[in-house]
C-alpha cells in the first residue's frame, strides 16, 4: 500500500473512539449510543468527533482530543491526513479561509449538571486570547434521562434585572444559587435545538445528552470554583489564564425575558427535502450562524448527498446499511462516526434498518 496519503481522501473515513475527560460526570449514555455493555458514567463524559483540536485540562495527555482515522495502513490523525492537503480533504475554499476544519463535533451527557460558564465571541479570543475561533456553539438534544428525579434542563441568558454589579457579587462570594437564579431554566427533550452565541452565560444540567456543534476551541470560562459532583476547578480551568477581571469581561450582560430567550436561542428544525423513504432536516444553517452547519437525514431507503465543494461528517445515530462511493461499498452502523473529505464528490447511504445520519459541515 502506497504511503500516499491522499487516496484516503476518496473513501469514507472511520474514526477510532475519541472519548475526553472532563470536569463533570456521564458518558453513560455515549456507551449507550455506541453499543458498548458498560454504560457507565464516569469522568470522560464526551466523544469529540473529527476534532484536530486538542482538550484543554491540567496533567492530561497533551494529545487529548485529536482524532484517529482507521485506515488501511494502520491509525493515522485527522490533522496528519489534513495537512497532507488541505485543499484535497477540506475543500479549497475553507483551506484558503481557515487551514483547519473550522469546526468542533462533539457527543456530550451529562450525569451532573454541567459549571456555569461562558465562551468568547470572537472578538474576545482574537483580542485577549490571540485566537482566530471564539467558541460559538449549539445543541441538538438527542436524549436524555432522569437523574435522582430531576428532569433535564439547561441555563442560558441573563433573566431581566440582572446586572453585572451583581454578577461579580455572586462570583465573589461562590453564591452558586444566585447565579443560577440569574439565567432562564428551560425544560429539554429529545429535538430540542439551541444557539449558543459567545458571550451567554449558559450550563447543561444533568441528564443531557446531546451533539454539540461548535467552532473549534476548547476556551470556557467557569464561574463555580467547585463542581456540582465536588471537584474543586483550577484558576486556569477558571479563567483560562487571563486572570478573573478579564475573566468576567467575556460576559455579553444582556438581559432578556424568558420569552425573548426562547426566541432568540430555540432553533426549530426545518424540513428541506423528503419522501416516502427519507426525511432531510436543517438544524442549524446560515440563518443562525456562519460558523457551522447541521442536518438530519431520517433515512429508510436511499439517499444520494452530493458534494459542495467542502467536507463533511456523518454521524449514525441509529440503524445500519451501505454506502456507495466511488463504485465501492462500504458499511455503516450506529456509532459511526466518518469523515468525507471534499474530494468525494457524491455519497450514497442505504438503509438495512431505518437510519437517523447527522450530517454537519464546516463553516462558510
């Protein structure tokens, strides 16, 4: 076999289980997800998908987070396979724009309700964290459970009436309560899409589980000191580095009702193509965000996705079959995640059972 990297960029592309430790508990429902007995909760609660970004943690693996192709000679990183040419697996015009994938995938559940915090617009991380991404992001709610009789919820948006006087009061004083008193609460379920812009305070309660699409970086600013599972944060999982007053800068101090929240953050899906044997539906597009994209393709048949001149990632929620690519076939099942490269000019996925395929592409 050629050492040519290159001709991986003409097939679908498998990747090995990237899972990631953090500073809450879960991933019961991940194992779940990818068939594995276990289903256990515990202190590696996401799987990053196609990432070439690495997890940012104290003492971790500095290679935490980065992405491995099974390929035919062997595990090879996404980023190797990328920088072997740009243009060829990512698409000329996001090479030329941004040299990476411009995007972060991730499957996330939560067993504990997740710290409070916030990301950077991207002002903020170009002008304080001399980053190119601030870190928009979005949920897709794909189930969720009941964890000592709580019902899954999340926070985001400051309430009216909320100030940034008394934000850094209850920072101060670690008021846990108070400062989840200042964001809107909003009862989740399985279909559930929201928009989380930098600059919103937000937390994921327990009991999520969901896919986060996000521009690529790990920068999260915690405002608890100590987890809800007790697990006491260091000042660099706090601010990142750029000391607490900065910290506290990253905040968009907006306030909103519940019902200006919901509409300003609530994405409804919207359906853009189907049939009697498939259904494809946008979650997120360029009317939420240039950052990313994100479809559902409800599948129990045949369905032919053609290329756009960029890659993209298929996630298999559920089902099993083929996909045809370049006259060759090869198989999907739940669990899957795979990358096609921009080089692949149309893809076939047919069913043996019905499919749910998340399809989620790079941004404009």
């Amino acid at each position: 076999m050629s050492n040519d990297l290159s001709q991986y960029a003409y097939i679908p592309l498998k990747q090995k289980s990237n899972r990631v430790w953090r500073t809450y508990e879960g991933g019961a429902l991940i194992d779940k997800w990818k068939m594995d007995t276990s289903e256990v909760d515990g202190s590696m609660p996401e799987e990053w998908i196609m990432s070439t970004v690495t997890a940012r943690g104290k003492w971790r693996p500095e290679d935490e987070g980065l992405s491995l192709i099974e390929t035919t000679s062997g595990l090879k990183p996404l980023k190797e396979l990328i920088e072997s040419d740009k243009a060829l697996f990512l698409g000329e015009k996001v090479a030329e724009k941004y040299g990476t994938t411009g995007v972060l995938i991730k499957m996330l559940d939560s067993k504990e309700r997740l710290t409070i915090q916030v990301h950077p617009d991207k002002e903020y991380a170009k002008s304080v964290l001399k980053s190119n991404f601030g870190k928009t992001e979005s949920w897709y709610v794909l189930n969720n459970r009941e964890i000592n009789g709580e019902k899954p919820v999340v926070y985001m948006g400051f309430k009216e009436g909320v100030t940034r006087e008394l934000w850094n009061q209850h920072f101060k004083n670690q008021d846990v309560e108070g400062m989840l008193n200042c964001l809107h609460k909003i009862d989740v379920e399985p279909g559930d899409a929201f928009m989380i812009y930098g600059g919103v305070p937000h937390a994921i309660g327990s009991g999520c589980f969901l896919m986060e699409v996000q521009e690529p970086t790990d920068y999260t600013m915690r405002v608890e000191r100590v987890t809800p599972g007790g697990l006491s944060i260091s000042d660099e999982l706090i601010h990142q580095g750029v000391g607490e007053e900065m910290m506290l800068e990253c905040f968009h101090y907006n306030t909103s009702s519940y019902e200006k929240a919901i509409k300003q953050w609530k994405v409804e899906p919207e359906i853009i193509d189907d049939s009697a044997s498939y259904t494809l539906k946008s979650i997120f597009n360029e009317k939420h965000t240039d950052c990313f994209g994100l479809e559902e393709l409800d599948l129990n048949g045949t369905y032919t996705i053609k290329s756009n001149a960029s890659f993209r990632v298929a996630v298999i929620y559920s089902g099993e079959g083929t996909m045809i690519c370049e006259g060759e076939t090869y198989t999907y099942k739940q669990g899957d995640e795979i990358f096609l490269s921009a080089a692949i000019k149309e893809i076939t996925f047919k069913s043996n059972s019905a499919s749910k395929i998340l399809l989620c592409y790079p941004p404009k």
